[in-house]
C-alpha cells in the first residue's frame, strides 16, 4: 500500500464525505445479485431435510447492499480488520483490528475493535494489549467472548509495516456482558510459539450445543497450530463450556507443523482436519489429513488421509458441520501453475469416518481468505478473495453448494473488498464482514469494514 498520509484519521468531515462516496459506490450493487436454489433435490448426497423447517424464501436469496457496521455517528473509523463475527441469536456482533491501512503509519494504542452490529461500539478490555487478530463467540445468554494472540514482549509503539509482533506466545480472552461491561479477563495459554494467524474456530448452534457429552455442553471451541522443530507438532484444542476454559492437544503423528487446523463438534463426535507434509510421500506439500474422536476428544483415531497433493500444496483447509452427521471439508488446492488455486471439497455423511471424492471449483486464479458456512437449507456458501488483478485491487467471489458447485462470482463488483468473515447471523441466514473501498478510489483512499447478508430477493 501506498504511504500517503491517511486523512480518515485527521478529519472527521472527510469520514463523512467518503461515507457518501462510498454509499454512492455501491447504490447499484443491488443489480448485481447471486441467486440460488436451496430447494432440496434427488442429486443431492445430502440427509434428507423437512422442508417445513427451512427459512422462508431461502429459495430465491441475494446478497444485500453492504453498509457500515455501526452508525457513522458512533465513531470516525469503523474498521475491523480481521473480522470475526458471531450471534447470539438475538444480536450480531464483529470485532477486528482497528488498522486500516499498512502504509507505515503507527498502529493506534490497544487496536481492538468490538461492536454490536447495527447499534454501537463496545470499547475495549482493560490494559495494554495488542489484540492480535480477535476471534468472537456469542452465547445464548448475549455475553461476547473475545479470544486474541499476544507477543510474549513488544514495544507499545508498532508501525503498521511491522505488525503483528511475533512469535504470538500467548491466548488470553475476555467477555462483554451490556450489564456489566468487559470482565475475565484471563491468560488461557502461554507457549514457546503459536501459529495463531492459521487458528480457526467452530461455534456450536445454538441447537447443537450439548457436544463433549460428559464435559458439560461445549459451546466454542478452537483448532490453534503450534510451532516448533518436532516432527510430532502438536495442535492446540481450546473449547468453552458453562464452566469456563478448557485446553487439551492432539498429535500430528510424525507430520511436523500442522497448519490451518479446522474442528467441529457433535455430540461426543469431534472431527479435526489440517493440512502437513505426507512423511509417506516423496516431494509431498501440504496434503490433508482428518483425525476422529469418538469420545469428547479422550481418545483420537488415527490420522487419515484425504487428500495427497504431491507438489501442489493445500492452503487454508475448513471444516463445516452441515447437520446431523454430515461434514464438509473445504480448502484451496494449488493448480499446476503457481500461485493460482482453485477451491476443493468433500463431503463425509458419517462425521468424517469416510470422504467422497473431491470436486473443483474455479477457474484457477491467485486467491486467500477462504471462508465457508452452512445454513439451514444445507447449502455450503463459500466466500474467498480473488487477487489477479493485484494486491490493491483485490475482490471477493462468492459460490455455493449443493450436490454441485454454482458458478463462481463477484457479488460486489464496484468495490475493492479485502479480508472476509462469513458466519450464520441473527436471521439464520449468512452475513459477510470485509474492509473495502471504491474501487474507483486510489490505493490508498480510507478503507472501511461494511456488512452484507443473503436475504430473500425482492
């Protein structure tokens, strides 16, 4: 990016402008809608689903103008960088990093940003903190649950150009109630180096939350890789239950350092997926394996093999729980040309004990930041960033899945869009998070975090 000093920051009269700007920007965006049938069909390798149960006009969704994720009143920057979002069922939420741009410019103090979506900020925890890259849960009571990487030292003072601090030694959380503010702040681990960019998270519906059977009704949990010489690299297990933090960790047997460790829960079923180096193969990158636990994660099976990629690695593997003992497995697979990748996935219809083949999804191109949900309807949504034409004039696609792959498309083609998050929001349809800007502005205009959600089309 561009080290043009950043007006957004000084004057509040130019938020106000771009806003406008920006809002004229995507005035046309409703034109450029993705549609798709949910409706449940022969050709679909799915557990049946009764149709009385499902959202009405999931039939015919499209996605909604983006807007700002607060009231530009409540503050002059609303970016989220990295977001994360998650519901309570009754209220959305989204926190990040409050950087907009890497242009050189310092990282503001504690860059924690934390709102409900629609109505205000929620400030931030006590202390002097980095934040790095916050994940977000909402239990069924409406308190947030906030996990983040910290530095084990750092300076107080970062340019933007040497953020995040590294190695991330250290989790903590902490939890925001209306009544009561930000409370427990707590330390949840502290090791040599964790991988904590690569770190996903599963929440459980609010439906499903009765996993982990005898440890109590998990409600979050965590997959965080560590880093280390080992060939026997342990992944890290983090999960939230009614009676607070637990950790536990899970062998790579012999596969080094994990990366992209995904986990979903049901029940006592915990499935986990990453992606390691095939000590059984020659020249291998990057291959996925999948590990099963029968029982809360006591015991696991052995690892198993998905995917073998020889010397076009995996990137970026998920895991998605598509209800009852259905399980989707996402991940970029690098095609035979470098630095392009088209998007791969199987499904198992018996928590991950086996695996259908795979199928692609392209055309090849450079992408990143794959995120995937299921919704109510059973189909898959999948949003990635698309960066041929660049790192500054990057975009993201949307696709879904049912039985077969939609087409590939760009459902906010007048905007430079970076850095999604895609989860199931308050009306149980999937709501998308990303920074963006005109894409007619300079690289280095103001960028901004903006909402969209799939809605019933008009």
């Amino acid at each position: 990016m561009s080290r043009a000093r950043n007006p957004f920051i000084d004057r509040r009269r130019h938020v106000l402008a771009y806003l406008a700007a920006l809002a004229r920007s995507v005035k046309l965006l409703g034109l450029c809608v993705v549609s798709y049938s949910c409706r449940p069909t022969s050709m679909s390798p799915l557990p049946s689903t009764n149709v009385s149960h499902l959202q009405a006009g999931c039939a015919e969704l499209s996605w909604s103008m983006p807007k700002v994720i607060i009231p530009s009143q409540q503050t002059e920057r609303p970016v989220a960088r990295f977001p994360s979002l998650a519901s309570s069922g009754q209220r959305d939420f989204i926190v990040g990093n409050d950087i907009m741009l890497f242009d050189g410019s310092m990282v503001p103090a504690s860059p924690l940003f934390a709102a409900a979506i629609g109505e205000r900020s929620l400030g931030k925890p006590d202390g002097r903190f980095h934040f790095i890259r916050p994940k977000a849960f909402a239990d069924a009571s409406g308190r947030l649950h906030v996990v983040w990487g910290e530095p084990t030292a750092a300076p107080e003072a970062i340019s933007t150009l040497d953020w995040p601090p590294e190695p991330i030694t250290a989790l903590w959380t902490a939890a925001y109630e209306d009544s009561k503010g930000w409370t427990r702040l707590e330390r949840l681990i502290l090791r040599s180096a964790i991988s904590w960019g690569d770190a996903s998270s599963h929440q459980s519906r609010p439906s499903r939350s009765e996993g982990f059977g005898e440890r109590s009704r998990v409600q979050w949990m965590l997959a965080v890789p560590t880093v280390g010489g080992s060939l026997d690299q342990p992944i890290l297990i983090l999960w939230l239950d009614r009676n607070g933090w637990h950790t536990s960790s899970v062998s790579t047997q012999g596969s080094g350092n994990a990366l992209y460790p995904s986990v979903t829960i049901s029940d006592t079923e915990v499935t986990l997926a990453y992606i390691a180096a095939n000590v059984g193969a020659s020249h291998d990158q990057n291959s996925v394996f999948v590990r099963r636990s029968t029982d809360s994660g006591e015991h696991w099976g052995p690892a198993k093999l998905v995917s073998l990629s020889g010397t076009h690695p995996a990137f970026e593997a998920q895991l998605l729980h598509g209800g009852g003992a259905t399980v989707h497995l996402i991940w970029l697979q690098q095609d035979a040309t470098d630095d392009v990748s088209v998007l791969r996935h199987v499904i198992s219809l018996d928590r991950g004990e086996t695996w259908s083949s795979p199928t692609d999804l392209g055309p090849p191109a450079k992408r990143q930041s794959l995120r995937g949900v299921v919704d109510a309807c059973q189909t898959l949504h999948v949003v990635v960033e698309n960066l041929n034409s660049g790192a500054d004039a990057r975009g993201l696609e949307y696709a879904s899945w049912r039985g077969s792959w939609s087409t590939m498309s760009r459902p906010f083609p007048s905007l430079v869009s970076v850095g999604p998050d895609l989860r199931l929001g308050v009306s149980g349809m999937p709501l998308v998070a990303f920074l963006a800007r005109p894409r007619s502005a300079p690289a280095a205009s103001p960028m901004i975090t903006l909402i969209s959600g799939l809605e019933p089309r008009r």
